[in-house]
C-alpha cells in the first residue's frame, strides 16, 4: 500500500488529486453538451483567448482568474453576438476571434523579460503546482458550474435538441445558448491550471465523445462522461507521477486512449456494414 | 378575440418580401388550410405566428399578445423538416416528455398530470410500442407522429403544422386526421400547411390559398371551387408532391 499511496503523502499532490477530480468532472459535465451541439472548436477557442487575459493579470501582478475570467467571458460573448448578429458563421467568427485574442497574450509575454519560463506552465498546465487558494477556486467555481446546469437541465436539452421547437414554445434559447458559452468559459478557466490552454479543450472533447459511443441516452452519456473524464485526470495524473510526465499531457493521452477503447467496443456491437 | 390574430403582416428576409401584407385571423376550435406553391410563404406565415421571425411590417397576436411575449407553452409547433441531430442520444418517450419542460420551467417536478400528458400523447399517435427505441430507430412518418405527440403533450393552445402530412404513410396521415379534427373538436385553434388540395375539405373548417399575399379565403370547398388553386394544382401534381 505504501508503494500506492506514495504520491498523497505531500500536500502538493493531495491538492493536485482534488482539483485532478473536480476539473475531470465539471469538463467530461460540460462536454456532453459541447459535444452534442458541435461546439468542440468553441472550447478550443475560449481557452486560447483566455491567454490575452492570463497576459494582462500576469504582468500587472493582478488576480489569474479574474484576468482569465474577464477574457474568456467576454470572447465567449463576443463569439455568441457576432455569430447571431454579424452574419458571419459560427466557426469563422470564433476563429478570428480566439487567435487575436491568443496573439494578444503571446505579443504581451514577448515583451516582458521574466514572461519565459512561466508561459510554459500557463500553455500546459501545472497541476503540481495549485495553491491552496487554486483549490478552493476550482471548487467553489466548480459547485457553481454544477448548479448553473442544474438550473439550466431541462432548456438545455430541449434547446440542445430542437432549438428552433424549443423557441417557439417559449423557451428563451438566445439567453440559453449566452449562459452555456459563459458556463463552459468558467469550466475551462477552473480547468486552466491543470491541464493548460493547449489541452483543455480534449476535456472537454474526448470523454463526452467516447460516452456517446456507448450509450444512447442523455443521462447515461453523461454520466459516463464524466466517469471517463474523472478516470482520466486523476489516473492520468497518478500515470505522471510515475512515469515523471508532464501531467496535462499525460491525462489527455489517457483520455484519448480511452476514446479509442470506446471506438472499438462500438465497432464490435454494431454489424459490420456493406461497403 | 381571436385565437391568432395576423394584420397587415410583411415578412422580409435578406432583402426579399416572403410575405406581403396577410389578413388572417382565427377563431378557437377552427382548422384553417394553408395551400400554395412552393416558396409561396406558407412555412413564413407559421414561423411568424410562432414567433420566429420578425414582421418587418403589421403585427401577429396570438391570444391577444405578440408571439414572444406568451406564457410558455402556449405554441405548439410542428416543422416542416425536423431539423435535429438523429444521434443525438434521446427516446421517443424523452422527445415527447420535452413537451411539457417550457410550462414546467426549470425547477417544477413531473406532476402526475404531466406524466399522464405525456402517456396521452403517445397513446393517441400509437407510439407505445417504440416509445423507448431511439429516434434514429424510427421511419419517417413514426417520427413525424413523435413530432406530434411532443406538441400535443405541450398542451398548446395554439397548434401550428407545417405539412405534417408530406413523406408519411397512409396510416399516418389517417390517425393526423382523426387526431387533428378531435383537438379541434376541443376548441384547439390549428393552423396547417399543405399540399393536398383533394382532402382538404375533410381537414378544414376554412382554406386559405397563399402566395406572398392571400389569393383566396372561405371554407374549402369555396375556395376549390373559385379556382383560385388551379394553378397551384397543377404544380403541386407535376411535380409530384401529391402523395
């Protein structure tokens, strides 16, 4: 047992494996709906632009996750209105936007001398490296995640489903689809320091797509989402520890490992169709 | 009042005039036809009166308020194509339960009555035997019924079909009938686009014959006899919309 539970006898790991949890669930949460409304570039996005704002907060000594939080809402917005207003497809509006968003950052670190060795982290993540006070952030961020989609369960799915149905019998799917961009924008900047603004985004992709390979309900999808998610960055997580590897990088192979195990236990199920 | 009030009503998308001034107005417990050609504005006149596009001029009241601002629930409202994810992981019962979520709102629980909404509406489009098979598992006229129960469930007080009729069965198109003509019975104002100028005395209490503006309005066998549809006829059947 001693050889098992090495890794939790110092405190940095003890908080690397909560917050390895509550990223591994709220993300695989998240991603049943990123996945079922096609939103994968989305996730990509927010967490690219959430650099410009990492940037700013980083060289004026002001707060991570305000600068990070300001960035990624406001581009989620962005993203949201000028999708719905500008006549410009959803995947082109958010890849103009996210770049310049992400050259913002890259253009502000570049400039400061002591910025090097920190982008590293900030790109990859540094789950070793969580304060207490990341802790208690991701978490209490992480509780609110949890009951905005409470809160949101059923003119999700509807609006997830049949947005066009649902807005006509009175559900409001614009104010909808405004809240789950700013609830996914607050799950990845939860998740930003564990995994980094490279990786997030598989979070949020791959264990929700391996779900759907095995189930056809919502609820089972989701569930198994997150167990998948969960499964992944803390034994991915544990895996680095071992193998002294990067742990971002080490929890998405896992994940995608995983993605792949489901793949092929889809393909067994179904008969094989003529070509 | 009128159940749905439409006056004066323009539609314009990207620069074009789908609709031209419409004067519609329906009573409770009215089936009321919508016939013309393709492109003719049908589709618009119901995506207007259910809220989901603007009009650029004239105004739709729907139990006397705009579409947008009612209860939710009040419209119920069936697409001509379902333009939906077929993977995506939800049964018949789960499409048909979404019916009652806008009255529900967020927070209430299923009631018993909910419950029993839902299991009426499944019963009266004779879906109890799939109703827990996937929606990619269906034909194309079991899931235009799943479609219906959803709307039926919702306990709208206003229906809006849009060629519910168009790809399916014959005996789905019969059990339509038989449901539609029992809603109306009710006192459930319907408002339905299509095609099938043949039937349309047996669906119908009035018949309007749309293209951008209304050519022709009374009861189905009027408007029939007017020939203010011929032409629309003879389109309809060459290119082969008929069933």
């Amino acid at each position: 047992m001693d050889g098992i539970l090495a890794p939790f006898q110092y405190d940095f790991m003890q908080r690397a494996f909560v917050v390895a949890l509550f990223v591994g669930a709220l993300c695989s949460m998240m991603g049943t709906y990123v996945v079922l409304r096609k939103l994968s570039f989305i996730g990509d996005g927010l967490a690219h632009a959430s650099f410009a704002g990492i940037a700013i907060a980083y060289l004026r000594g002001a707060n991570f996750y305000a600068g990070a939080a300001v960035a990624t809402i406001v581009t989620a917005l962005g993203i949201g209105f000028v999708h719905r207003r500008g006549r410009v497809s959803l995947d082109t509006s958010i890849g103009v936007l996210f770049t310049g968003a992400f050259a913002l950052g890259v253009f502000l670190m570049s400039r400061s001398p002591r910025a090097t060795v920190d982008l590293q982290s900030f790109l990859f993540g540094s789950i070793l490296g969580v304060s207490q006070y990341d802790v208690a952030m991701v978490v209490g961020l992480g509780l609110a995640v949890a009951l905005a989609v409470g809160a949101l369960w059923r003119p999700l799915l509807y609006t997830s489903f049949d947005p066009v149905v649902a807005q006509a019998a009175g559900i409001r799917a614009g104010f909808v689809d405004y809240a789950l961009l700013v609830v996914i924008a607050v799950t990845i900047i939860v998740s930003l320091q564990a995994v980094g603004i490279v990786l997030v985004a598989a979070l949020l992709v791959t264990p929700a797509a391996a779900a759907a390979q095995l189930t056809k309900r919502f609820v089972p999808m989701m569930l198994l989402s997150c167990a998948f998610g969960v499964f992944s960055t803390v034994g991915g997580l544990y895996a680095s520890y071992e193998l002294h590897a990067s742990s971002g990088a080490t929890i998405v192979l896992l994940a995608t490992f995983l993605f792949f195990c489901a793949l092929g236990v889809s393909a067994m199920r179904r008969p094989l169709r003529a070509p | 009042m009128n159940a749905v009030e439409v006056h004066g009503l323009h539609v314009r998308y990207d620069g074009v005039e789908a609709l031209q001034g419409l004067d519609v107005s329906v009573p409770r417990g009215t089936a009321l036809g919508i016939v013309g050609p393709n492109g003719s504005g049908k589709s618009t006149l119901l995506k207007a009166v259910a809220g989901l596009v603007p009009p650029s001029e004239g105004y739709v009241r729907v139990q006397g308020r705009p579409p947008r601002e009612l209860p939710p629930g009040t419209i119920g409202y069936v697409p001509q194509v379902e333009d939906v994810d077929w993977r995506f992981p939800v049964s018949v019962r789960d499409v048909v339960a979404m019916g009652r979520y806008p009255r529900l709102g967020p927070f209430r629980p299923f009631s018993a009555h909910d419950r029993s909404a839902v299991a009426r509406a499944i019963e009266a489009l004779d879906l109890g035997k799939i109703a827990d098979r996937h929606i990619s598992e269906l034909s194309g006229g079991q899931q235009q019924r799943a479609f219906v129960a959803r709307a039926i469930a919702q306990e709208p007080l206003v229906l809006l079909l849009d060629e519910p009729t168009t790809g399916v069965d014959a005996a789905t198109e019969e059990s339509l009938l038989v449901l539609v003509r029992g809603l109306v019975a009710d006192g459930l104002p319907v408002l339905m686009t299509t095609h099938d100028l043949d039937r349309a005395p047996e669906w119908f209490d009035r018949l309007i014959v749309v293209d951008r503006k209304i050519l022709a309005d009374g009861t189905p066998d009027a408007v029939l006899e007017s020939g203010a549809y011929a032409g629309i006829r003879e389109h309809t059947h060459t290119h082969g919309h008929h069933r």
